[in-house]
RNA sequence: CGGGGCGUAGCGCAGCUUGGUAGCGCGUUUGGUUCGGGACCAAAAGGUCGUGGGUUCAAAUCCCACCGCCCCGACCA
C-alpha cells in the first residue's frame, strides 16, 4: 500500500508576488502578465528564475508534452547541456553555429559549448548503440535546458536566452520509413497543443541550419508573434514568411512591338531610394525595377525584383545554388556598375543577371542608369536586358496568389513558433557513421527526424492567447491550481470550517485547490485571483453561507453562482472538464 | 554590430536645463480604525543617485570613459 501525503496548499504558504503597478520593459501582455502574476524574475537580459506559480504552470506544460510524446513511442532519456567541441565539428556545424553557441572552456583548456541543441549528442549515442534493423524504428526525447547566444533576447520566455525544450530525435531503417515517425511526432504535437488550449497553425518551414528534407513549424496565432507567415484563404497551403511560394502570375505578354518606346535616360538627383525615384517621376514602385549587387561566393551578381517587393535571400541563395550569399558593398557596386549605390540598373551589365519571375514580360518599366543622378524611362525587360535566368526571388506577401490553388489568395499574419519538426535524412547519420545492418546484411545510414517544443514559450504563448483586462485565463489543462478558495474572512468561524470541508473534499478529487489565506482585504483577494486566472473561483463568506452557500465562478464568466455545498463538487468539476 | 532611449529606495517615477544637505506614489514595518473588487489615519525603516575618472570650494545635476537594460534594424533553430 502507498501512502499519499495530500498537503492542501496555502497561499500563506507558498510565494506568489503579484505586482500591483505594471513592471515597465515588458512589451507584451503575456510578458507583462507574467511578471505580475509573480510567475517569473528576470535575473538578466533573457535568462530568468522561475517562481513556484510559473513553475507549477511549466510543469503542466512539460506532462502533456510527455504524456503525448511518451504515447508516440519515444523513450525519453537526458542528455548533458555540456558539450565538447568535437562533435560540433564532427558534424561540420561549429562554424554555423558558433555564433549561437555559449562557448566555455574547462580548466585544461579544451573548448566546450553549452548546447544549443542535441543532433550531435543523439547521434553518437545512437552510432555505437544501434546496429541491426531489428532495433529499429526508435525516437529518444528529453525535456531539457537549452542555451542560445539570441542577438536579441526579448518578450519575457518568448525567446530567451536560457529555456527548456522538448528535442525529439527519431532514426529509421528508409526514407520512406522517417516518414512514419515524422507523422506520429506531427500527430502528437497537434495533440499536444490543443491540449495546451492553443489555436495552432500549422505551416510549412525552411529547414535552415538544421538542414534536411523538409520541414514543418507550429505557430501560434498572434499579432505580437515574430514570425511572418502566410494562408491560402481558398486551400490548405500555408508557410512560414521565408518559404512560402506565389503564383506564378500572368503569362507574359509578347514583349516584341508592343508599343513601348525606346529607353530614354532622365537625370534624377540624389534619388536613391525607391520611394525618392516613384515620388519624383511619378510612377508606381511596382512599375520600378529593383536592382540589387550581391556577392554569391565571391561573385557579383545583381538582381532585379520589382520596386515594392523584398528580396528573399533564402530564395535567392537556392536559385544561385551558392553557399554564401551578401548583399554587396558600395565597392563591389561602383566597381560592377560604375555608378554610385543607388543608380544600378541591369541594361549593359556584365555579371549574371536574376530576376524574380514577377518581371518577366517587363515593358515600359523603370531603372537606374548606372550613372550618378540618372534613371531609365521606357525599359522592356525582354527588349533591353540579358536575363540569365528567372525564378521566385521575393517574399510572397497579404494578396498574392496561392501557388497550390487557383484562386485561392494568401493572408498575411503573424505566429509565434512554439514547434518544428525536421525530416532530417542521413546528414548527421553520415557525420557519425551511424548505420545499422539490414536483413540483407547490408550496412546502411540511419535516416533521422528531429523534432523540438519550445516548451518555456509555449507555457508564454497560452498566456498570449488566454488572457483579458484583469490578466490570465488559463485554461484548465496547464492552470498552475485550478481552483482557489477565497475565504473572505477568516476569524468567521463557519467560513473556516467550510473552506476546510470544501477544502478537503477538493483534494480527495484530486483538484490541488489552493486556499487565499491572507489577512487581506476582499477586494485585493478578488484582483490577485482574476490576475493569476484561476479557471474556478470559490468565495466562502458570511454572506454566501447566509445565500446557502458557497459563491463559484469560472474565470470567464461574467457572474457568480452561489450553490449549496453539496453541489459545489459537480459545478466545479463542471469548469474544469 | 548600427540607430534611438533609459539607469535616482523593492516597483513606477520627479529632481538634472540654471551645481549648494535626495523627493513623490505604490509596496514594506508598527499602532489604530476598517472589511464583498487593489481602504483610511498616524508613525517608521529603506538610496555610496549604474561604475570609474575629470572639472569645481561644492556634482544626482557639467565633461570623458566604461557597464547594464529597453526599443528599432541587421542576423538567427
């Protein structure tokens, strides 16, 4: 037999600072709140102690991620944060990831990181320890703490520089297998975040540093999100800002004798900017041809977009097929088109020529004349310039067409990225000679999926999505405490007796109550619950018991309904269902 | 790393222009009155004015350097 110690939990007891007056470099109401609501400390720019209420909310968060993790089949293991240089060598990212990585060194003098995340430490794991196919498919797992070097640490949890993630790695015996084990994460995780509470979308991502396949990340909506992304209001298609794709507009007109008179220069000083040349000639930016210098792997290269479109370097980097990609300094530019920055224009260059697809058929547009002050009238992009290729090289944007249906258009809106899943393949299984043995007996690399929660800024991102004027409203799956108990006054002795009856029968249900047992005045119990957002609120007073009763209130609701102790239990489990 | 802003009591701020014994609100402590939506009265504690240097008879205030934080940008899983 097992004993259970059941501790009804006083708010004497524990620590729960609650600030009255707004803390003032918080920027958004999740951050704000849960400084408020005395969740979180911040110790220094993006790292932060966690306080018993924040704590016991993460916690909440951390069980769904196992319980639906552990329920896709992965083994949960913990890995160190500490790490040797070596393997971030071995996998060719130290240099990728040098910049984002705490870098220490011990006493002897050999280099260590504080991982930012754990490809490397998984994989050699996984290198000596599975060798047959008969151990496979296999995911490990670990809640852990991550360390990121962020250029910008900012909004509270929502990207810090110290946090816990939920990293998931899965190895599979075919690339057709990985896709199995990359649904049941993908399934989990929509499992995961609904039982967060949280309206999630899903989009298709750029696989980035971590590099792969392909990739999917998990966004919560919200205006005060980082990431830009973009939905089809007629399909399914959604991505992320950086990836997503546009239809391929209208097919060009011919562009031979359509009318468009020979290019003529027209002297325009000191406009370099796309806005100085449309306000000064009078012309719409989407009828200007951007001309942009980049350096591709030591190449110069320009690249044309239309006046209001924004390059989209991932994009370009892809269609270049280069490795490294910068915007060119005003050297290179003068050099390459012998004009000061601003006047660059494609007609007569020399270096390769990119334009995005949006400008093919271009007449009768305008560019810089690679000549100080001077600007072109009347260029036909067919006619007067050599084209080496076109493809998509802007982001698509709010308007755009939909590049999967016909007349679907994209909307433009903004998410917080809570989660991503990598089909990764076999670039790390190669890096740490990872294989197992076939049935055949043939020697093959493990193909891998990598799959990580930003468990910190998820606890944040509910907070974001469930909250009003007066502060949080959690809901119940990942509230701290569940219910509180206000006793409004407590030398009133039948108050007392019934917050402790009421009390005790809480706790047998399992509901963890936790009772308001401060000498405080009401109002300021009432303020401190609705700022915490307890999903149920229990107010136990002389006037209630005289109502016959007890005084329940969900968070949400506008008002209270008194109920008969006996009742009580049923209405509150009610809430909290 | 570039641009902007801010560092004065636990929190929010004034004082700085024009140098002269450091203030307000909230919170905290004590006593009293209150007690259903952040009460009232009285008393009290609490600050090397971010750090270092300089100017001056005298610096929170003027000058220089550094550190930290916030915002915008570049960049990033």
């Amino acid at each position: 037999m097992r004993l259970r110690v059941q501790i009804v939990m006083h708010l004497s007891k524990t620590f729960i600072p609650t600030l009255r007056e707004t803390p003032q470099d918080a920027e958004i109401a999740s951050h704000r709140l849960m400084l408020r609501a005395g969740m979180i400390r911040r110790v220094s720019g993006g790292i932060f102690t966690f306080l018993p209420l924040g704590l016991r909310a993460l916690r909440q968060v951390e069980r769904i991620v196992r319980e639906e993790i552990d329920r896709a089949g992965a083994i949960e293991v913990l890995m160190p944060g500490l790490q040797p240089r070596e393997i971030w060598e071995q996998s060719g990212r130290y240099d990728l990831m040098r910049d984002v990585m705490f870098r220490i060194h011990d006493r002897q003098g050999h280099d260590l990181a504080l991982g930012p995340t754990h490809e490397e430490v998984i994989t050699g794991l996984v290198a000596h320890e599975i060798s047959s196919y008969r151990q496979l498919p296999c995911t490990f797992y670990q809640v852990q703490t991550k360390y990121r070097d962020e250029i910008r640490p900012r909004f509270g949890l929502m990207r810090a520089r110290e946090f816990v993630m939920k990293d998931a790695y899965s190895f599979d015996a075919s690339w057709d297998a990985a896709d199995g084990s990359y649904q049941a994460m993908y399934d989990a995780y929509e499992r995961i975040f609904a039982r967060c509470g949280l309206n999630v979308k899903v989009v298709e991502a750029d696989s980035g540093a971590m590099g792969g396949q392909w990739s999917h990340e998990f966004m919560v909506l919200a205006d005060s999100g980082e990431d830009g992304l973009v939905e089809c209001n007629g399909c399914t298609y959604a991505a992320n800002l950086e990836k997503a794709e546009r239809a391929r507009g209208a097919p060009p007109e011919n562009s031979a004798d359509n009318g468009c008179p020979s290019p003529e220069k027209v002297v325009t000083p000191e406009t370099t900017t796309i806005e100085a040349v449309s306000a000064l000639l009078d012309i719409p930016a989407q009828r200007l041809i951007k001309t942009l210098i980049y350096t591709a792997d030591i190449q110069p290269v320009a690249v044309l977009t239309s006046g209001d479109r924004e390059i989209n370097e991932l994009k370009l980097a892809r269609a270049l097929g280069c490795r490294e990609l910068t915007a060119a300094d005003a050297a290179t530019v003068e050099r390459v088109t012998g004009a000061p920055v601003g006047y660059a224009g494609p007609i007569g260059l020399s270096i390769p020529i990119h334009a995005d697809l949006e400008l093919r058929g271009a007449s009768d547009y305008v560019c810089g004349a690679n000549q100080a002050d001077t600007h072109t009238l009347h260029v036909d992009i067919e006619r007067d310039v050599t084209v080496t290729g076109y493809a998509d090289l802007t982001n698509a944007r709010g308007g755009d067409g939909c590049p999967q249906c016909d007349d679907g258009v994209l909307q433009a809106k903004r998410g917080i990225e809570v989660g991503h899943v990598f089909k990764l393949g076999t670039k790390y299984s190669e890096a740490f000679d990872a294989r197992y043995l076939t049935a055949e007996g043939e020697q093959k690399p493990l193909v891998m999926g990598c799959y990580g929660i930003g468990v910190t800024r998820t606890l944040q991102a509910v907070i974001e999505q469930h909250h009003d004027a007066n502060g949080i409203c959690w809901p119940s799956s990942v509230a701290p405490y569940k219910v509180v108990l206000l006793p409004l006054n407590l030398s009133h002795d039948a108050t007392r007796e019934t917050t402790e009856r009421l009390s005790a029968e809480l706790t047998a249900a399992g509901w963890e109550p936790l009772i308001d047992d401060r000498d405080e005045r009401p109002g300021v119990k009432f303020k401190d619950a609705d700022l915490i957002g307890y999903p149920v609120r229990v107010v136990i007073s002389e006037r209630s018991l005289a109502a016959g009763g007890v005084e329940i209130k969900a968070r949400a609701a506008d008002k209270p309904q008194t109920l008969p102790l006996a009742e009580a239990m049923s209405q509150i489990g009610e809430f909290l269902s």
